[in-house]
C-alpha cells in the first residue's frame, strides 16, 4: 500500500484519514480526489507536506479522470459522498449522482486495472433499531444491534443511496473478483466536520449567540465515534480485512440527541435547558447502534478515544480555535435551515 487515491479526502472523515495515514504511516503516498462541493474544503489538508499529499479537484462521475487518477494506485479508499440526510430530504438528485453513480464509476476504474477498493459507508443503510427500553418491554426479543447479517432498510434518500452502493460493491465482488471490502460506520464526531451536522451546528450556534436547535423531543440515539478510531479501523480493514468481507465500524458510543445537547451546553458553560425544540426530521430513524465484535475479533482493533465528554470538550475546543474555518459559512447553513423550518 504505497499510492492510496482517498476519494472525499478534502471532507471531514476523509480529511481525518489523510492526516491519520501521513502521521501514522510515512511509506503511504496519498491522492485526494475531491470535488470540492460545499463540504470539501482545501483547508482540510493545509499544512500537510506536499511530497505525501497531492490533491486533484474533481468528479468521481468523471470516467475519463477517474480512470488517470486509479491507474496509478495500489488502493482506493471512497469516502467522497453527498452526506447529509436533511439535504436529502430537500433535494435527492446530487445523492443519486454521486453516491450511485459515483460510485460505479470508481468500481469500473478499480475493476480494469485491477486496483484494490475499500467502500466506506453508514450504519444507516440498516434503518432503524428500536430503543433499548422497547426491547426490554418486548418478548419479540428485538434485535439489539446491527451486526453485518441485519437486513438492509435505509429510511432516507441519503441512506438508500449509500444502501445502492453498497450491494453495486457486493455485485462487483461476486462477478467480477473485485478486490473489495466494505465497512459500515456509526456517527463520527471531532474536528473538520461541516457545521449543517448535529454536534458543530450546536457548538457554533452557542458560539454565535444562537440558541440550539434540537429536532423533536431529542430521543433519537446515534452511536458515537471518534473519527480517529474510524481512522484507524478503515487502515485494519484496508490492510488486514479478508476481501469480500464487510465490517461494522463502532465505539459503544450510544447517547441520546437530548443529552449530547446539554452535555454540549453544559461544557459550553450555559443553562443546561438554553435550546429550542423545533420541528422533527421527516422519516427520522430512532436509534442506531453497532455490534462491531467482528472487527474486534478478525482485526485486533479496538477504539482508543471512548471517553465521550473528553472527546466533545476537545471538539468544542477545536471550533473555539478555528473560527475562520467556519464562520463564513454558518450564515448560509442557517439560512438554508430556517427555510427548511429547522
Ligand atoms: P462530508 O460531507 O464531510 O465530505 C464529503 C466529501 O466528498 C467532500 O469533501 C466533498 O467535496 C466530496 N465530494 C462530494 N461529492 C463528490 C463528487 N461527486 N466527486 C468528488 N468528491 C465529492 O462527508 P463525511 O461526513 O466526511 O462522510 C464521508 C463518508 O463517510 C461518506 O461516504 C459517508 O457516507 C460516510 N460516513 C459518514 C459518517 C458520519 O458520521 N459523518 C458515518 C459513517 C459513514
Ligand atoms: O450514522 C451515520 C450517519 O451519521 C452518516 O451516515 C451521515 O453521513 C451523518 O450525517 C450522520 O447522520 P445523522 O442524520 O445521524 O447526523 P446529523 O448530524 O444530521 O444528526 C444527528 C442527530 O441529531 C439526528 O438524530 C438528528 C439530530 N439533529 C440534527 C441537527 C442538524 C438535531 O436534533 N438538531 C440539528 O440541528
């Protein structure tokens, strides 16, 4: 693994990852492939030397570039996605553009020249898992987590796109030898992540004197990852995971909207209660969460940052210290936000 192509490398996981491999792996050459949409951002990768990193601005629907940039790689890690469930729900077209037919681009690309493909996808593309609480109270004995024999029901435009992609990788496995894995990964939190996402719109809504937004009643649960144990378990995955395989990517992170909020505020140093509750997500999935004993087991990995409210007090501390990497933006995200009633 001495060229890797890190497609979405300039977003935020992606980005995490570039900085992870040049820190952790000073063999590994990196090509960023990015084209750079509203959550790409070049700032990502400053400072990173120029003779391990090279950034390309482009389109994964691009075959002709897509094929030049491949050709050159032992790897290709894809993270570059249309991410963002909400946006899905107010436009699907860029979802369906880049993320189904992105991605067959980049399997032809791996597929004739023989190139080595990690595809990075969502704990979503399984729906939704009931709360702990209901199962308790249930003698259906509901599952408890995702384990990678759940069967696949995305809820989202977002989702079902990344459920597509998933199974085109699959498909290509099968008939065509692809050398392929996948792994699907909980809720990442922690520096670069664009301010539409949950965390950093709560961090710099307090920052900019605006009151946080919480969607409904706040029970939904995600599963908490540090984007650096993502890091690091795409790198096992990539390196040691037996091709054809699927891994779930997980931390036992689990907390609800509620309380990550007012852990939030509470760090931030505000009243506990100093948001609002506004209008819910449509088709917003309840609870995520992921059994990732597989990746643990086949692999040896283990995450390193579980401590949450470490981990949100440093992410908290990041966007204090950065404000010119978000500020510019935080007017359009709101506006599009108010407009869309959230
Ligand atoms: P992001 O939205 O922060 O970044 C996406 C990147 O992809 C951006 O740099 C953007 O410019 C680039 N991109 C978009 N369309 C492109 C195209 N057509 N061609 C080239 N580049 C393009 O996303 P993220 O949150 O870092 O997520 C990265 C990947 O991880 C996605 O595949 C996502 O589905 C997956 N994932 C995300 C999470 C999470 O919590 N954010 C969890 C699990 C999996
Ligand atoms: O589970 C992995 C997924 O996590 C990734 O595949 C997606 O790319 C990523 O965006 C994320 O999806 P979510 O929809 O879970 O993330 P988001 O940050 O949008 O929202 C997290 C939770 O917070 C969700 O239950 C909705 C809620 N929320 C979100 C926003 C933006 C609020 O309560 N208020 C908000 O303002």
């Amino acid at each position: 693994m001495k060229n890797i192509v890190v497609t979405g490398g300039a977003g935020f996981i992606g980005s995490n990852f570039v900085h992870y491999i040049v820190n952790n792996y000073s063999e590994v050459y990196v090509i960023v492939l990015d084209k750079l949409t509203y959550a790409g951002n070049k700032a990502n990768l400053s400072g990173l030397p120029k003779d391990r990193v090279e950034l390309i601005v482009g389109d994964i629907c691009d075959e002709e570039l897509v094929s030049r940039v491949v050709k050159k790689a032992d790897a290709v890690v894809h993270y570059a996605a249309e991410t963002h469930n909400d946006n899905s729900l107010e436009d699907p077209f860029p979802f369906i553009q880049t993320n189904l037919l992105g991605t067959y681009t980049l399997l032809e690309a791996c597929r004739k020249n023989d190139v080595r493909y990690h595809h990075i996808s969502t704990d979503e593309v399984y729906g939704e898992l009931p709360l702990k609480e209901d199962i308790l109270n249930d003698d259906r004995k509901l599952a408890e987590k995702f384990t990678t024999h759940t069967p696949y029901n995305p809820s989202s435009p977002y989702s079902s796109t990344k459920a597509g992609s998933d199974l085109l990788v699959k498909a290509w496995v099968r008939s065509f030898g692809l050398r392929a894995t996948i792994s699907n990964c909980s809720n990442n939190y922690g520096p670069y992540q664009h301010i539409e996402k949950f965390i950093p719109r709560q961090i710099t809504n307090i920052l900019c004197g605006i009151r946080p937004k919480l969607y409904g009643e706040g029970m939904n649960v995600r599963d908490w990852i540090h984007t650096n144990d993502h890091s690091s378990a795409v790198w096992a995955i990539l390196t040691r995971g037996k091709i054809g395989e699927t891994y779930l990517i997980g931390a036992d992170g689990e907390q609800n909207n509620k309380f990550v909020l007012e852990s939030i505020l509470e760090l931030m140093g505000c009243p506990k209660k100093a948001y609002d509750q506004i209008q819910d997500r449509v088709g917003h999935d309840l609870r995520y969460a992921i059994d990732s004993t597989k990746l643990r087991q086949e692999l040896g990995w283990e995450p390193k940052y579980t401590d949450f409210r470490a981990g949100l007090k440093h992410t908290i501390q990041w966007y204090i210290e950065h404000e010119g990497w978000w500020k510019n933006e935080k007017r359009v995200v709101e506006k599009r936000y108010k407009k869309q009633g959230q």
